[in-house]
C-alpha cells in the first residue's frame, strides 16, 4: 500500500514537472535565433503573401540618362505565376532544376514612354538555387536566352516582343533573382538597330535594384502575426 502510494506521489510530480516545462516552453519568448529564421521565411515567401502591387508599385524612381530623378510608370503585372512560362525555352530546363517556385513579371515605361521593360521576380527555395540559376543566363547584357518579354495589348508596350529585347540585367537577392529585359516601344527588332548609346539602357538596372532592395528590406517578426512562424 505505502508502495502504490509512492508511485502515484512519484507520478504525480512527474506529470507536474512535465506540465510546467510545457507551459514554460509555450510561454517563453522566442530566441534571437528563432527570429532570424523566422525573418528569412517571412522574406522567403513575400512573392507569394505580399500583393503584385507591393512587389511591382505603380511608379518607381530611376535616374535618367542625363543624371536626373525619373519615375518609370507599370503598364500591367502578369497574371501567370509558373517558371516555364516567364522565360526562354532554352533556359526552363535549368529553372527546373534550380526548383524555382514561381516567377512573377511586370511591364514598365520609362518617362519618356520610348523605352519597355519587363520585370521578372524568381523565387527559389534559397539563396544557392537562386545563384546556380542565374549562372545560366548570358552575361553582358545579353537579352536571349532570358526573361520573356511581357506586353499589352492597346497600350504603349504592346509592340515589345521576344524579337525587341535589346538588353537584359540579373540581380540576385536572397532566394530571389530579379530579371529584366528592356526594348524600345515601337518594336524594332535589336539586330535592326545601328549602334547604341551605351547609356540608353542604365536605367533598367535601377529598376531591378529598387526592386530587391524592397524584397529583402528587413521587418522586425511580429509572432503574433500570420507572415511570421516564430
């Protein structure tokens, strides 16, 4: 009897010792660890929580060609997510094996409305996907193969097509690649143009960095909140 009792004492404590680390495990803050790797998921799936307006805004700041603060404006934002179709046959192959998640593509015009770009996010599961995809694409400036070009019909871009694309810039942010390729808007194929202004096309590289700069832009995790799994 005095030994059933001391089991059941013994049993008790125990349960009460292992409802206490519980509670405290449930209670507890989360560690800066914790929240480091809560932070990255949360950037990690902004592609696809965050609307296509925050990741494409309705303007965004450039510098011109003569140094001045210019604003290109967003023709439209692609309704289609999947990889294969946002870029060139020859490179789906790779985005395939780099497992990329998603790509999501807008169209802009630069102040003086002669000049189209299309804009092209690519989420990866991490930054080593992101990388091994981008070696892929051509260097130079190279515009094919690369990010397809993106237009609308009854607008200013709707003229840009595969046969426009000039130039291209590759910008790697995180588990992200931000892409574009950029034509002029009456639809000259690039092999009928005569030589270029080395300048022309600059701005396009803005357009990309403006654009990672926000992906990547750090928020405090809020546990509370839905975005954040701390």
């Amino acid at each position: 009897m005095l030994v059933a009792s001391a089991l059941t004492v013994s049993c008790a404590i125990v349960a009460g010792v292992g409802a206490s680390a519980a509670l405290a495990e449930l209670t507890r803050q989360p560690s800066q660890q914790e929240l480091r790797q809560a932070a990255a998921a949360e950037i990690s799936r902004r592609w696809q929580v965050w609307p296509a307006g925050k990741v494409f805004p309705a303007t965004v700041a450039y510098t011109g060609e003569q140094g001045g603060a210019e604003r290109a404006r967003r023709v439209g934002i692609s309704a289609r997510t999947d990889c294969v179709a946002a870029v060139d046959a020859a490179l789906r192959q790779t985005m395939r094996a780099a497992r990329c998640q998603g790509v999501l593509r807008a169209t802009y015009l630069d102040a003086l409305q002669g000049i189209v770009v299309t804009v092209g996010v690519a989420a990866f599961p991490d930054a080593g996907a992101a990388d091994s995809a981008a070696a892929a694409l051509p260097q130079g400036g190279k515009p094919a193969p690369g990010l397809r070009a993106l237009s609308f019909p009854r607008t200013v871009a709707d003229r840009f097509t595969a046969a426009g694309r000039q130039v291209a810039t590759v910008r790697r942010a995180g588990p992200y690649l931000v892409m574009t390729t950029a034509g002029q808007t009456d639809g000259r194929p690039a092999r009928a143009l005569g030589r270029q202004r080395p300048t022309m096309f600059t701005f396009t590289g803005d357009l990309a960095d403006r654009i990672a700069k926000e992906l990547l832009a750090p928020v405090l995790p809020d546990c509370a909140s839905k975005e954040f799994r701390c």
